[in-house]
C-alpha cells in the first residue's frame, strides 16, 4: 500500500513537471477546433480565452436598468445562505442552500446594495438554467460556441446563468464536464487543482441537509433525512487546514482570474473552488466529457486513492 501511495504522489510530481503549468496560459483569440482539442481538451489542461465572445451582445448590454426592463418580473430560483457557501461542508453535515424563488430585480436589490436581507444571495441553479429561466436572455448570447462543439463533436448539455454577491463561495469539487467559462461583467476568482492532485484532497462523507431562513432571520440547518450520504471535500483552499490535512502541502493549486470578456477553459475532473466580485455575471456552457481513455485513466487515480486512503 505504502508504494502505491509513494507512487500517487510521483506521478502528481512528475505531471506538475513534465505537462502542467504553473499559471493558467492565455490565448489571444478563439482557436481552431482540431487545434484546442489537441492542445487542450486532450491533455486536460485549463487555459483563458481572450476575446472568444466579444461579438455578444450581453456584453454591453446587461446592465442592471436593461436586465431589469428585460427580465426584471421574471422568478427565478435564488440560492440563499447565512455564510455564502451552498453546496458545503458544516460541521459534519453536507448543506446545499435555501432554494428560494424571488424577482429578478429583487435580486438585483440586493445585489447593488437598495435593500438590505439576512442571508448571501446567489443566483446559481445550474442545469441550464440560462435557457429553462431566463430564455428573454438567450439572444444576448449563443447557444453554443462552435470550435468548441466542433471539437467535441457534441452541443453543450448546460448552458448556465451565475450572479451574486463577493461573499457567494463555490466549495471546492469537481465536475465531468468540460466546462467553458465567460465572465460578462465583474471578475471570478478560481483555485484551480488537477486530478492527478485528487491524492492529497481530502473527502469526508456527509449527512445531506439545507439551510432554512426562520421567521427571526436565523438560518437553521435541516436535515434531508432520506437522503443518501454525500462524499464531499471538507478543506478549504483559502484556509487550509493542514494540521488535520497534512497531504495537502503537496498539492499545487494555480489561481486564476478570469475578467469581463475573457472565457476560462475548465478541463474536466479539475477540482475547482469559486469567488467573484460583488455582482459579477457570468455565462457557462458545460459539455458532458467523454467517457474514453482519459476518464478511466482519472477514474483509477481516484480508486487508489481512495484504497491507499492517501487523504
Ligand atoms: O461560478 C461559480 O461559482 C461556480 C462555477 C462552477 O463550479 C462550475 O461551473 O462548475
């Protein structure tokens, strides 16, 4: 067990040295398909795209007056939280936020600071949905973005709407999609991590709950009893707790920060942990990975990982 564990952290070494790179590279302009599957989505490296999608009308146009005017009366689902982290480890509880419905220009109050509420706000559902909540928004942008569907073979499965407060937190996890991140206004911060790092994250099995606003304010964690337990990270990246997570001290976290017009290529399987600034909107397209070579070759670090317990 002990030279599989010694082997784990070689080959996360030798991947640092022979392939990864120590910050995330820009490319000025959007590539060509064949090229960025080659270059990137192959090799699983992340990289920022410059002016991928300067064409798009949201860029200059969702301001809070147009998405007021445009989408203002639509309700759409809101994550709240008492801390601004949903979808995070408290204690030895897994607790996803209160889903709540709202306004669009309520959210919007909050988020310029017109109305004051208890809570962190966070306009995060995912599982596209940019088009199932906001379709008024869809012309702004595009359904797709080609050299990447060309690349894939494949149109995104997700093409999802991010907006919040600074102290909305994305907790450390990893996805199997390959993730194509636009920010269209404000900046997003991420800690970015590669698989073959997956030996020294820690996971922890927790108890699923969510946040519930009382009628005081007070937030209350309540249990979803019938829920299957949830495998989790419980270390924050910002904060690492390295006493009870010594492994951590070999991983080697890249931060980036991704501007208004700028599109973050977030391979899948990196672990990813998410800031912003206050009322940053963003735009992502996620395409389902492929299941091939690469996953399973992601799949069995995993499973001796798991087995050597390297966390
Ligand atoms: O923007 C965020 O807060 C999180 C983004 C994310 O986790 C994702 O796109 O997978």
């Amino acid at each position: 067990m002990e030279s599989v564990k010694k082997r784990l952290t070689e080959f996360s070494e030798e991947a640092h040295d022979l392939y990864l790179n120590q910050s995330v590279p820009y490319l000025e302009e959007p590539p060509d398909p064949l090229h960025f599957y080659r270059h990137w989505i192959g090799p699983n490296k992340p990289c920022i795209i410059r002016n991928a999608f300067s064409h798009w009308p949201a860029l200059s146009r969702w301001t809070p007056e147009y998405l007021r005017e445009k989408v203002g009366s639509k309700v759409i689902s809101v994550a709240v939280t008492p801390n601004g982290y949903a979808d995070a480890v408290n204690g030895d509880r897994f607790v996803m936020p209160e889903e709540r419905r709202m306004s669009f220009s309520s959210v919007l109050d909050i988020i310029e600071g017109k109305v004051q509420k208890r809570g962190v706000f966070y306009v995060q559902k995912q599982c596209s949905n940019l088009l199932d909540e906001l379709p008024e928004l869809t012309d702004d942008v595009e359904p797709h973005v080609s050299w990447m569907s060309a690349a894939l073979g494949k149109l995104p499965d997700a093409v999802n709407f991010w907006l919040g407060e600074a102290s909305a937190v994305t907790s450390m996890h990893k996805d199997h999609y390959e993730n194509l991140y636009c920010v269209i206004s404000g900046e997003k911060n991420f800690i970015l991590l590669p698989p073959t790092d997956r030996p020294f994250i820690p996971y922890g099995v927790y108890q699923p709950a969510v946040y519930r606003q009382q009628d005081d304010g007070e937030f209350e964690v309540v249990d979803q009893s019938d829920s299957e337990k949830v495998p989790w990270i419980p270390l924050d990246p910002l904060d690492p707790d390295l006493d009870r997570y010594p492994q951590y001290r070999r991983a080697q976290p890249v931060r980036c920060s991704v501007k208004a017009g700028e599109m973050l290529y977030l391979p899948s399987l990196w672990f990813h942990h998410v800031q912003q600034s206050q009322g940053c909107i963003a735009v992502n397209f996620w395409y389902d990975m492929e299941y091939d070579i690469k996953y399973n070759y992601f799949q069995l670090l995993e499973t001796l990982s798991e087995v050597t317990g390297s966390t």
